[in-house]
C-alpha cells in the first residue's frame, strides 16, 4: 500500500512538472526566460506555489529545465524528422527545410525559443547562458556534420569551408524567423528558402544536382 501511494505521489509529480514546463517554454517563448517565476506558473495552472517550487527550488533551476525542456522540443520538431534523410547535400537541406516548417508552424508561439532567450542572456555570465551556448554548439554541429558529409560524398567541393557555410546557412533561418514573427508574414520563409538553395548551390560540386531544385 505504501509502495502505490509512493507511486501515485512520484507520478503526480512528473505530470506537475510536463505541465510546468510545458507552460513554461510557452512563456519564455514570447516573453523570455526573465518573465517566468513559480508564483506566476502556479497561477496558470491552478497550482499551490509550493508544490511548483518543489519541483525546482529556485528561478534558475526552472529557467535551466525550461531550456532543457525546450531542446527536446526542438529536436523532436527539427533534427527527428529528417533522421532517415540519406547523407550529403539531400540531409543538409531537409536540416534547413525542417528549421523553417518548425518556425513556420510556431512550435513554440514565440517562434523559434532558442533565437529569443539567446538575445535575452547573450551578454549575462552564468549557468543559463552555459546551457544556451551548448544548444547553440550542438545545432550548429548538426549542420557542418551534414555539410562534412555532403562534402565527403561529394556533393559539396572540397574545398567548401563548413564553419562559414553552416553560419551563413544558420543566420538566414534566424533572419527568417525573426523578421516572420515581427511582421506577421510568410514571406522571410520563402525568401529563405531560396537563398538556403542559393548557398548550397554555390558550394555544390554540381549546382544542378536534383537535390536542390
């Protein structure tokens, strides 16, 4: 009897803080990491204050999990899709294309979480920016491993500098999203895909490879 009150007790915790996060990333999404607190998630979701700060204990530790809880989001809605797409030029485009339907479909209502909350803690030392900086890291090694294997393939020339590839590749979908969120428009989306096509082609062993119609 003990063992299911324990049980019922550890799975009521684990539903409290889905919902905690999953307000959470909402939130941090539109307002930023600084707008979140455990009285006002409490609030939202009709929970007592004290049973949202067990399940963190501080404002950092909520603001960490929430990135944490924002990365698996973002790979679920980015990189999972594309994990059948065979390697070279066809992976490191499907990469680009899945950003922007991930974008475009406000995953996070703010549009893109990690574009929002990097601006809000670039410059502000501390474990928040750390955890930002590795996912940061950790995208942008997805696209130069697709890129290297593009390259290895021989889909991109050899000569194709991946760093400054996967950054200009990276800075027109941040473009994109921003631009899309401050106007209320899709047209930054379909401005981006053409120059993504662009930047891909320009580095390709063979510009009219099919891949990149």
């Amino acid at each position: 009897m003990a063992g299911s009150t324990t049980d019922g007790r550890v799975l009521r915790g684990e539903e409290t803080r889905r919902a905690v996060l999953h307000r959470a990333v909402g939130i941090a999404s539109v307002e930023g990491l600084d707008a979140l607190s455990i009285g006002r998630l409490a609030t939202d979701l009709g929970l007592s204050k004290s049973g949202v700060f067990a399940g963190f204990g501080s404002k950092e530790e909520l603001q960490l999990a929430t990135v944490r809880a924002a990365r698996r989001i973002f790979a679920d809605a980015v990189v999972a899709p594309v994990a059948d797409a065979p390697p070279g030029l066809a992976r490191a485009r499907a990469l680009c294309a899945s950003w922007l339907a991930y974008s475009r479909a406000r995953v996070f209502p703010g549009g893109c979480f990690f574009y929002g909350v990097s601006a809000e803690f670039d410059a502000r030392p501390g474990a928040v920016r750390d955890a930002l900086a590795d996912c940061a890291r950790e995208w942008r090694e997805v696209i130069v491993d697709a890129l290297a294997q593009a390259r290895a393939t021989g889909g991109l020339r050899p000569d194709t500098d991946l760093g400054d590839l996967a950054f200009a590749l990276i800075a027109v979908l941040e473009t994109a999203n921003s631009q899309a969120v401050l106007f209320e428009e899709d047209i930054p989306y379909q401005r981006a895909g053409r120059l993504l096509l662009r930047l891909l082609r320009a580095e390709a062993t063979d510009p009219a490879d099919p891949v990149l119609a």
